[in-house]
C-alpha cells in the first residue's frame, strides 16, 4: 500500500468524518478499526445545529433526519416545581439551515458515513485492526498495528489522525499530557419505552430535570427515553444495574403500577481532561482521544466532528502544498473550544444540576426565565449552547 496517504486510527463518528471529509478532497484514506465492524452502541443521541449543517457536505444530513427524531426545544426543570425555561430552537432560523436539535444516535451516522466511504475506490476501512503506536520518521508516520491472531502490521502514510477515543493508544505513543479531573459520581443510563410524556407536564424531547437530592436528564430518541441519573461510584456495578434497584429509581421519577421495561442499561465514569497538543508533526489528535466532557450538553461528538471538519480543511490545503504550520492552527482553534466552551458548559451545567444552595438554585431558575421570554437574550443563550458561537470565535484565533 503507497504511504502517500492519510492514515485514520478509528472508525468512530469523528474518524469517519474526518475520512469523508479528505476522501471528498481526492485524498487517498485508509481507516484502520480495532473492531470488527463499526460500532452499534447508544452513546452520543443529540445533534445540535451546525453539526447538522456541516454534514450537509456529504449528502447524509436528511437521511439522518430520516431516521432521527427532530427536538425543536429544549428545557430546564426543577423535579418538584416542573418546567422552569423552554427554549425554541426555531429563534436560531437566521443562524443555521437546522434551527433544533436532533435526536438520532451515533451508529446511524458512522454507518452513513461508512456506505458512503465504501463507494469510494480511494478509501478503504480495514477491520480487526488495533494501533498499538505510532513512530515519525522525516518524511512519514509508521502506524504499528496488532490483529486479532497476534499478528502485526505496519501502515506508512503522510499524515496520520488519532481518533481512537478515550483510551487512544495514539495519543499514549506520542506522549501529549491529558490532565484533567474524573467526576466522583458515575453516570447511569436507562432506556425505556414507558411515555414520560404522558405523565410529566409540557415535557419536552430533552429535559435537565434538577433536584438537590438527585439531579436527572430525559432525552427522547426516535424509539425510546433515556433517563441518565447521576450515581455512587462505591456501589458496585451489580447492585446499581440490578433490576429492583433500577425500577426503584425510575418509580421514583414517575409512579407506575406496570414494571418499567429496560431495552438498555449501562453505568460509566465520565472525565474532563483535554490534551496539552494536539499535533505532533505527522500525527493529529480529533475528538475523543483529544478531549473528555461530562455528557450534560451533548457535546462530545459535535465538538469531536466540528475538529474532524476544521482537520479536513487545513490537512487539505496542507496536502496541496501549503506550510504545515497550518495545523498549528487547528489545534489553537480547537483546542480553545474544548476548554472555553465544551468543557466550561459542561462543567456549569453538571454544576447548576447539582447544586443544593436554595438562594443558588433560584437565582439560576430567573436569569433563565428571564432568558427564555426575551427573544434577543434568547437568540445569544442558544447560539452558546448549540455549538454556533464556537464556531465565529474561532475566525479570532490565529
Ligand atoms: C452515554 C453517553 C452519551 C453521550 N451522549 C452524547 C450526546 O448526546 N452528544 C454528543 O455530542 N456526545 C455524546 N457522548 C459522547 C460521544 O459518544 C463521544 O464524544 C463520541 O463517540 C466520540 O467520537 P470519537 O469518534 O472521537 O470516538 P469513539 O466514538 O470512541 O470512536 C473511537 C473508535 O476507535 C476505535 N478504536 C479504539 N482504539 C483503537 C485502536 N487502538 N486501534 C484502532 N481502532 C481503535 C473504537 O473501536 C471506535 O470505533 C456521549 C457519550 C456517552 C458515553
């Protein structure tokens, strides 16, 4: 295989962007994927506007619509009191060409994507493939990769994108710093079909429900809710997905005299880091293997896929000759939006869920009324916490 190509660790909603994104330039791509077929697992379910209006590169954002569920607001609650502030996404027409969010999980969009790179005679996606490193010499990058028999491979390319996730044995070979804190609470996700919108009123798709004793959040995907609660971290996995224990806590949220049916549980530990670099010569960092938030805000796999375009276009004109300092700039860029936006936003709205101060609480709740019933305060809320104003910051940063 020639090295004069973009190698692609990771077959996730970021690497695959990024591959489309360089595939769509004429630049040969070949993804390497520890698994053996991209994954189907309900992780990431919101997308926010110029998330969708970036996909419309490739051709895929109706056919995700298609198969999503559009959320035209979104709301903040108080468990007792009910609905605080709902937010009209629609106040955001003259900004993107998607003024809500969608609900839609991640797998539909990697296989999207997926279809569209196996069209491709220039791209290739190779299964069954983990990177254990990454070596540079002047001229190329030298991924070592082990398969699942024992056997290595090694993949020479000009430039080389880690998007191999949290863990990204990408980012461990070339050594960057990825500080930062673990929250001490786990998160638990249930999913069920019981209709919380018949019982809660004015529910709306996506609801963060806080409470000073157990904060929630209920997001609704075409199929099913997903409730996420926060959880102690010293009971043990068995106990805390057992199902008395889970029926419990959704009874605790809406009384029914049925038996809660469970189509998916699953607890995890959630992180705030961000890497110091994301570029080191031939080998750039995207997306989850570069940055960790909490997941209040769904901006994990927007943040890693607004990397992936922002990657695509200067990897590109980096290919075409220009200086490759240029990529200086993604990660300036980029690496501004993981720490001003996705990680403060996060990190406010786990603490505004969380907090037990009364006088704290209520003084939150009006500044969000206050928000909600002034359509130009409105208008500047939602361009922050749709990802756009991300976005025309970063014309700024040089
Ligand atoms: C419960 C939950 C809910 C979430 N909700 C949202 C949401 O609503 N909105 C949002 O924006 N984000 C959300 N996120 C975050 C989102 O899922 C991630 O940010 C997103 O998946 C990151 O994409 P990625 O492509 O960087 O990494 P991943 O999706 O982790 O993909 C990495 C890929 O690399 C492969 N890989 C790993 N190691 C190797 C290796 N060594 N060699 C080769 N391949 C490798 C993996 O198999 C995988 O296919 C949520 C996360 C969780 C856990």
């Amino acid at each position: 295989m020639s090295s004069n190509r973009v190698i692609i660790v990771g077959a996730g909603p970021v690497g695959l962007v990024a591959a489309a994104y360089l595939a769509g330039e004429g630049i040969p791509v070949t993804v390497l994927e520890a698994q053996k077929d991209v994954a189907i697992d309900l992780r990431g379910s919101t997308f926010h506007p110029p998330t969708l209006d970036f996909l419309d590169r490739f051709g895929i954002t109706s056919k995700l619509i298609e198969q999503g569920l559009i959320a035209p607001h979104w709301q903040f609650r108080d468990r007792k009191q009910g609905a605080v502030a709902t937010f009209d996404l629609a106040t955001l027409a003259g900004d993107t060409n998607h003024p809500y969010r969608l609900q839609c999980e991640q797998w539909k969009l990697t296989r999207l994507l997926r279809e569209r790179l196996d069209a491709n005679p220039d791209t290739s996606i190779l299964y069954g493939l983990r990177a254990l490193g990454v070596e540079q010499t002047a001229d190329e990058a030298i991924v070592t990769a082990e398969r699942e028999d024992g056997s290595i491979e090694k993949f020479a390319a000009r430039y080389v994108i880690g998007t191999d996730g949290a863990r990204s044995n990408i980012r461990k070979a070339i050594g960057v710093a990825f500080e930062g804190i673990t929250h001490p609470e786990l998160y638990l996700t249930l999913s069920t079909t019981f209709p919380f919108e018949d019982h809660i009123p004015e529910l709306a798709k996506i609801a963060y429900i806080s409470d000073p004793d157990e904060w929630l959040v209920l997001l609704r995907t075409p199929t099913l809710w997903r409730v996420l609660f926060p959880t102690d971290p010293k009971v043990a996995d068995e106990v805390l997905l057992s199902p008395d224990l889970v029926e419990a806590r959704l009874q605790a949220v809406v009384p029914s005299p049925r038996r809660y049916d469970i189509e998916h549980k699953t607890a995890y530990r959630v992180f705030e880091r961000i890497c110091d670099r994301y570029v080191s010569g031939r080998v750039i960092l995207a997306g989850d293997a570069a940055h960790l938030n909490n997941p209040l805000g769904g901006m994990g796999m927007n943040g890693g896929i607004h990397d992936a375009m922002n990657l695509g276009e200067k990897l590109t004109q980096v290919w075409r000759g220009a200086d490759p300092a240029l990529l200086g700039r993604y990660e300036r860029q980029r690496r501004k939006v993981a720490v001003e936006t996705v990680q403060a936003q996060s990190v406010r709205n786990r603490q505004i869920m969380n907090t037990r101060d009364p006088a704290e609480r209520q003084t939150y709740y009006d500044e969000l009324k206050r928000t909600a019933a002034d359509r130009e305060k409105t208008r500047a809320y939602l361009l922050k916490s749709s990802m756009i104003q991300s976005l025309r910051d970063l014309e700024g940063v040089t």
